[in-house]
C-alpha cells in the first residue's frame, strides 16, 4: 500500500522533484525541490522462533515454534524548520499454540506519526512516536517482539554544545488485532527527563535521567495493585579501540496503593557490561563480562515493596530467548565475540543468575515483568543459560540473524515447576 502511494507521489511531483533513491543511506528514497523534501522507506522482518518449553514450561508452557512478520513503510516530509512523518505497519504471526500473544499480530495501523519542529537549540515533537534511550535497559522500542513499542504525548528537545535534553509527556501504545484501532494505554503513563552530555570523543559520554511511571492493575508476586514509581538514573558510557564500558545505576520510589494500604516502593539497579578488544587480533576477539543486580523484596509483610520494575526495557535483555527480566535478580555474563569478517559477528555468553532476595519470586517478561506462580520462596538459585548469537548484513538491503539459547534450570525454578529450555530462532530483515 505504501509503496503504491509513494509511486503515485512521484508521479504526480515527478516534474518538480529530483529522486535520489541509489546513493540514500539506509535504503531510503528522497525526492526534493525548493527547499521539501519527501522520504520515503520499507522495510520487512521474517522471524522464525522455536521454544521448548515456552515460559520454562509452568503456566501452561509447552513446546512452540511459531513465525512472525513484521512489514512497515514509513513517509516524511521535510521545509525548512519542520518535519511530519508517518509510518504505517502490518504485523502477522503463524502457528503459535494458544494463538497470537499481544504484540504479536496486528492489522494495518499506524505504528508512528508526528509532526516535528526543530530550532537552533529548541524542538518539539508531538504524536505516536518510538523514544529509545541510552542502551534501552529503561526506555527502549522493544525490537525482539513483532510490534515494537511506541508512545502518544509530547517530547521537547533542547541541545547545546554536547549537550541534548529531553523533555518526556507519554502514554505507551495499547497494541490490537484490527485495522487502526491502536489506542493510547489510559493505564500507564510515563513523564519525566532524558539527559545526554557527549563526550570530546564519540562514544564516550554520561546519561541522567528522571523519569515519573504509572500503571494501574501492576501486579507482583506479594502484592497488586496501582503503582506510581519515581525512577533516577545515571548511565556512564565509553568506548575506546581497546576497551569500552556500559555502567548504569538507578533508585526508584513510590507507593503501590491497593485497598487494604499502600505499600512504600524503595528498589534499586546496577548494571553494567565491560569488555576488552584485541582489533589487530585475527577474528577481532572482544572479552566481555556483563553483570547486573536488580533489588528483589526481602519480606513480603512489611510495608515495603523492593522489586525492582525496568520500565519499558528492551525484552531481549540478556539473551534473545527473552526468557528472565530484570527484577530480583543478580547475574554474570561472560562473553566472547568475534567479527569473521566485515558484517559479520557472532557472540558466545554463558549467564549464572541467582533471586536477590529469596522471598521474591522469579520474574519474566513480557514487560514489564511477570512473576513466575509459586516461585516466591524457593532456592536463590534460578539457574545458567548458554547462548550462541550471530548476525550477517549480507548487503545493504539483507540482514540475517541467527540465535540459540539453552537454559539449564536450578533448585529456584525446578521448585516452582521450571524445567530447561531451549530456544531457537531465525530472522530475515529487509531494508529497502
């Protein structure tokens, strides 16, 4: 549909524009003249994905292979200080037990649209729109699942020197199946500030952050009810030719009101990725170590809620299989990846991961989290997970992923019914 709309542009401008489709970065065609410009892109993602069992096998998890697709065409328009894009998408799943999930399948809708103005140092952009930030631990487009996320509301930018600062007012997107009938989620609501001071180098740099949350109905393994937490941050970042760094450290506060009394909420992160890079070595070697700990509730009778809630966070947070999320939790992740060649990289990682506090339970996505049922209590040991993930840009236009998981469990899951799981999955995208 949009490339049929696109070609109708062309040809109704076609005498006043000039097209530039062979030289365009990242696949996009550009047409402009006297001063708009109008650009257009397409893209398609094919995934093939393969659990055994889904959800570690408890809650009805069972064995599932299943595909996705992802198509999404996208127009913007260009004058001067202004800017007005729209992206439109199909999104289509095949063969999963039980059926599709919620971001899984979707008739035509419109996945981002807004209008933008940008000054010297000012901006403002209004509309459904996607925000990733920093390494998306906190705010993310959420790739891995078939329907990325996506947000209503207002941003306002200020930028000078290396500084960038961003000024949120945001409603997550309630994904559906039908055509056009996405709403803004009435139930959650993000607010708050995004800062980034670059460094004198690139990729070297701090971020901070204050961010305001609200969900009704957020349920944990001790208690349920509507959350508003207050979430600071810091993420310091830098890359050099032989090392490069990823620290984050975040507090959160807030209450979880329910009927029979609120809760206070006083939950912390540390996370961090660090890795070594040999570039003159055949195969350009990088030894990384991920590590993380994300506070859990230590009594469930106190008033207290300490679990840690990651926001919008990317679902793929330690591995592809996407099988824990970052809530009492504690991990190590040493890694390896190599680069064969131009375009090609392939990581190894093996995670230990443990409960931080042995009452709370394990959680999992979908995000934000979700409590596996009578894990609260079992043993801190959760288990490992050997992963294996390579990624192939075949050419401008054709990127390839491969990605195997498998997750032994430990006493923490095996006592709640969690079994080992494997995970496989293959994907295609296309850039056009």
């Amino acid at each position: 549909m949009l490339r049929v709309l696109t070609l109708a542009i062309a040809a109704v401008t076609a005498p006043a524009f000039s097209q530039d489709c062979a030289g365009a970065a990242g696949g996009q065609c550009t047409m402009s003249a006297n001063g708009t410009r109008v650009q257009w892109d397409a893209s398609l993602r094919l995934r093939g994905m393969y659990y055994d069992p889904t959800r570690f096998g408890v809650q009805g998890g069972v064995e599932d292979g299943y595909g996705l697709l992802r198509a999404l065409g996208s127009v913007q328009l260009s004058r001067g200080q202004w800017q007005g894009y729209a992206q439109l998408g199909v999104h289509g799943e095949n063969g999963r037990a039980g059926g599709p999930g919620g971001t899984d399948q979707g008739a035509l809708d419109l996945q981002q649209g807004y209008v933008r103005w940008q000054g010297d140092a000012f901006g403002l952009q209004i509309g459904r729109q996607e925000i990733p930030y920093g390494s998306s631990r906190i705010l993310s487009v959420r790739d891995g699942p078939n329907i990325r996320l996506a947000f209503d509301g207002v941003r306002g930018r200020w930028q000078h020197a290396r500084w960038q600062v961003d000024v949120l007012a945001l409603r997550p997107v309630d994904n559906r199946p039908g055509a056009f009938d996405d709403r803004s989620d009435e139930g959650q609501y993000l607010i708050g500030s995004y800062a980034t001071r670059r460094g004198a180098s690139a990729g070297n740099g701090v971020d901070l952050y204050l961010l305001g949350y609200g969900r009704d109905g957020a349920r944990f393994a001790s208690a349920s009810g509507d959350e508003r937490r207050t979430t600071l941050g810091t993420r310091l970042f830098a890359r050099q030719p032989r090392w490069d760094a990823n620290v984050e450290l975040v507090l959160q506060n807030g209450t979880l009101s329910r009927p029979q009394g609120s809760l206070d909420i006083r939950a912390w992160t540390v996370a961090s990725d660090i890795g070594l890079r040999f570039p003159e070595v055949r195969l350009q070697p990088r030894l990384g170590v991920k590590a993380d700990i994300a506070s859990g509730d230590s009594s469930p009778g106190d008033r207290r809620l300490q679990t840690f809630n990651a926001l919008y966070p990317k679902a793929a947070y330690f591995s592809e299989a996407s099988l824990l999320a970052p809530a009492n939790l504690m991990d190590v992740q040493p890694t390896l990846t190599l680069t064969p060649r131009p375009g090609l990289t392939t990581e190894f990682g093996w995670q230990l991961a443990w409960k931080h506090r042995r009452n709370d339970a394990i959680y999992t996505t979908p995000t934000p989290l979700s409590a596996i049922p009578g894990s609260a209590g079992t043993a801190r040991r959760i288990g490992q997970q050997f992963k294996w993930e390579t990624t192939w840009k075949a050419s401008p236009h054709w990127q390839w992923q491969g990605q195997l998981a498998w997750f032994e469990a430990g006493p923490g899951l095996r006592q709640s019914g969690g079994r080992n799981t494997l995970f496989a999955s293959v994907v295609g995208a296309w850039q056009w």
